[in-house]
C-alpha cells in the first residue's frame, strides 16, 4: 500500500517527505506524539493558517484522501 500511495503522489505532482520510524527514533517520536500512533502509512495533513494538524491512517484511507483533494 506504501507503494501506491508514493506512486499517487507522484501522479498528483506532489513533494511527499518520507520518514523511516524504524530507523529513526526522532520520526517515531513525531509520529507517537503527533498521530497517537506507531502505524505506518501515515499522511500528516498541516492545517491552513495555523489549524490544528491532522494525521491520517490506513493506506486506502490515504488514497481517498489523495484523489479528492488533489485529482483534476
């Protein structure tokens, strides 16, 4: 899932930052404190003008996200 999801993107056009919480313990913090969870595939969604950051689960979850926000 991890895969389509980094191939969606693509074909959005758009620049995703991928972090390893397996190798670093600074990412798995991020991701524990910020998400509440240690799961992977994970889109942190940044809020506009300072609205609260939302983290999205679940790859086909991620992909819905993706086609409605961003597909033409």
């Amino acid at each position: 899932t991890s895969i389509k999801i980094k191939r969606r993107c693509e074909q959005l056009g758009l620049r995703v930052v991928e972090k390893d919480v397996k190798r670093v313990n600074a990412y798995r913090n991020e991701l524990i404190h910020g998400g509440g969870q240690v799961r992977v595939p994970c889109l942190r969604i940044e809020g506009r003008n300072g609205q609260e950051t939302c983290w999205l689960y679940e790859g086909s979850n991620i992909l819905k996200y993706l086609n409605r926000r961003f597909a033409r």
